[in-house]
C-alpha cells in the first residue's frame, strides 16, 4: 500500500501544482519514516498470538513511536532534521 498511495500522493501534489521541492521532501520524508516501522511489522504477527489483539497494537505503536525518535535523534546528529 505505501508505494501506491505514496505515487498518488506525488501524482496528487503534481496535479496541485505544488512546486518540485515539495514533491522531493515529500518523497525525501517518506523514505525516512518507513525505517522506524519496519519492526512494528515483525513485532505484530509474534506478539499477537501472546498478547491479543490490543497490547498487541499498543506495543507496536509504542514501538513505533520509540523507533521514530530514535530516528530523529540520530538524523539530527548526522545534520538531517526531519519535520
């Protein structure tokens, strides 16, 4: 689902006239952001059969969430800001 709704977000932006370096952050950011919840997906589907279904998704948004800042945090070392 991402790379389609990520093309028909750039196609959306396109149509908008949006100037081309919204269009590149957009597709900048979205690759970053895709790195931190890669294992909320590994997580889930283990975590789901001991916990149930909703410790289950609020350890994966929490997971997320620490991944997300982690992120940031060491973009931001490396000279990278994210918004």
């Amino acid at each position: 689902a991402l790379p389609l709704v990520s093309v028909l977000t750039l196609v959306w932006l396109y149509v908008e006239h949006e100037p081309p370096q919204k269009m590149a952050d957009y597709a900048l950011y979205t690759f970053w952001y895709v790195a931190p919840t890669l294992p909320m997906f590994l997580a889930f589907p283990w975590l789901l059969p001991r916990l149930g279904f909703w410790p289950t998704l609020a350890a994966c948004v929490l997971l997320t969430v620490l991944g997300l800042g982690a992120l940031a945090c060491g973009l931001k070392h490396v000279g990278i800001e994210l918004q």
